[in-house]
C-alpha cells in the first residue's frame, strides 16, 4: 500500500492534522483507527445514472474530512454516529449488495477510512466503484486510488474562498477541490454511459446556497472552463434544507428562494453545461437524507484485520 494511506502521522485529507491514530489519538475528522459506517443498502436518490433501477450499494461512512456547518448528513458527519465494520465485513458487504443488484459500490465520504477500505476493493469488484466526496481531497491520496475508483462523485462546494472558510472551516477549499477534481478527471477521461449508466468518469455537484447566487455562478464558471463540453456531467441540486449550526444562521436558516434558483439555473443553460442533471425547485425536502440506523452493516465481529 502506499505510504501516504496511513493512519499514522495522518495526512489523508487537505488538513494533514497529524494525529496518530493508531495510538488513540482522533483525526481532524474525529475518526481513530478502522472503519465506522452507519449504513449499507441500495440508495435510490443518486443521479439516474449513478442509481439505475435497482440502486446504488452505498456505504456511509461516519466523520468527516470537511465538517460543513450545513451538512444534510450531520448526525453521522459531525456527531460522528456509527458502528466499527472490519476490512473483510465491508468486502463481505460490497459483494451482498452486488448481489442484490445494485449497479455500483458507493463510497459515501471514505477519505479518513481508506487505510482500511482499500484492501476491501481487492480483487477488483465486478461493477465501477463511486467515490462520493465533498471535493476537499488531497492530489497525492487520489493517486493511490488511480485504477480502483470507476467514477468520481464530488462536490465542488465553493467559488469563494471566504464562504468556505466560514462554512467549511477551509479557506483552502476552492484551490484544493479544483486541483482534485482536474486529478479525478486525469484518471477517467471523459464520461463512458452505457445502457443508461456511468461506468467511468466524473459526475460534480454543486449545492445552491440560500443568498449565495455568485457562489454558484463562480462554480459553474470554472467547470465550463476547466473541462471540454461534456466530458464531465453536472449535477445542480437545490435541495439544501436548514440542517445543523447553520440553521440559526441567517440566510441559511431558510431554503433556497425561488429567484435564486431561476437565477443560477439561467447561468448553466448559458455556460452550455446541459450535460448533467438539475433539481426542480420542490425537492428541498428531508426525503433525501436516508435513515442512518445501522441498515445493512454486517453483524459485530473480530476486527483483527485492521490496518495500523
């Protein structure tokens, strides 16, 4: 494995905090040493292409590298909810939910885990395996990944670096996910749909902010520059509804306006980036975010085979 994918001394994700975690000690994500996850079942609210008919076999996996104060998924991200699952329990996992027909393995947030994910993904597994992040990842750690993820699901979050800084706790968050994502882009080339699919390439999200249009606009910019016309998809989702410390904080106590909405949809259809997948205005709604109650993890069992 490389030397970078460690627990110790850990630099896994843009923070590098350092911590040994093999020792006791908690990452910047909260995380110690080996796998915690708190769910593992087809998930049906992906992108068409990523959810198909039968699902996406996704694993959501607890802390995080990012810690946004909006998270939509901050009982497991930020209050840290899970339960350990061993290397060979998630490979076991992947196979059930391949089993049962799912088009993918998705990995929901994996960055702090990957010491002990990325034995779990060999042998190669018989369906692309999605890496779903929130954008914040460091160029050297998606090079270990380099022909084990099919498809990069990523977030690019920010255009402004003072509104990551605030909200994300990262004012490098914007030079950092475009570096990523141009890295992810490198590995898969252009977007491969088969049968109504993606079997590899890169699908970015962009979140729309209540009072945030320009963040938006700045986005959706780079992505028109950065990237020939379709080789990427874009998904503009405005689904955002007041969750975790932003909820008291004005305007992200209240939900996307429609004018908002109308005003950052215009600027994609401008940029030409109809390749992708947007939101109507009604699916801000809780019934996106799934139960995070320990369905489908493998029963508790000898964790032996952890990484250290």
């Amino acid at each position: 494995m490389d030397p970078l994918i460690t627990y110790k001394a850990c630099a896994l994700c843009p923070r590098r905090c350092g911590a040994d975690r093999t020792a006791g000690e908690r990452g910047w994500c909260g995380m110690g040493p080996g796998i915690r996850a708190a769910r593992a079942a087809a998930h049906y609210w992906e992108e068409p292409v990523i959810s198909g008919e039968y699902g996406s076999g996704a694993v959501f996996f607890s802390g995080c590298t990012l810690g946004c104060r909006f998270c939509q998924n901050y009982e497991i991200s930020a209050e840290k909810w899970g339960e350990p699952v061993s290397t060979s329990g998630l490979r076991q996992t992947f196979l059930r939910l391949i089993d049962e027909g799912c088009h993918n393995i998705n990995l929901v947030t994996p960055t702090q885990f990957l010491p002990d994910i990325l034995p779990a993904l060999e042998p190669k597994l018989p369906v692309p395996v999605v890496y779903n992040c929130g954008g914040y990842e460091r160029v050297e750690t998606l090079r270990a990944l380099a022909g084990k993820v099919d498809i990069w699901l990523p977030d690019m979050k920010y255009s402004d670096p003072a509104l990551a800084a605030h909200l994300s706790r990262a004012p490098d968050y914007v030079e950092t996910a475009k570096a990523a994502i141009l890295e992810m882009y490198r590995q898969t080339g252009p977007c491969v749909i088969e049968h109504g699919l993606l079997r590899r390439g890169v699908l970015i999200r962009h979140l729309i902010l209540p009072g945030q249009v320009d963040n938006s606009i700045g986005v959706l910019e780079w992505i028109a520059d950065a990237f020939p016309k379709g080789a990427v998809l874009v998904s503009l989702m405005s689904q955002y509804v007041p969750m975790g410390p932003a909820a008291k904080e004005p305007p992200y106590d209240r939900r996307v306006s429609r004018e908002e909405y109308d005003t950052v949809l215009s600027w994609l259809w401008l940029l030409g980036l109809e390749d992708g997948y947007t939101q109507g205005y009604e699916a801000a709604s809780l019934a996106y975010v799934p139960q995070f109650d320990g369905t489908g993890l493998p029963e508790p069992e000898d964790l032996s085979d952890r990484v250290t």
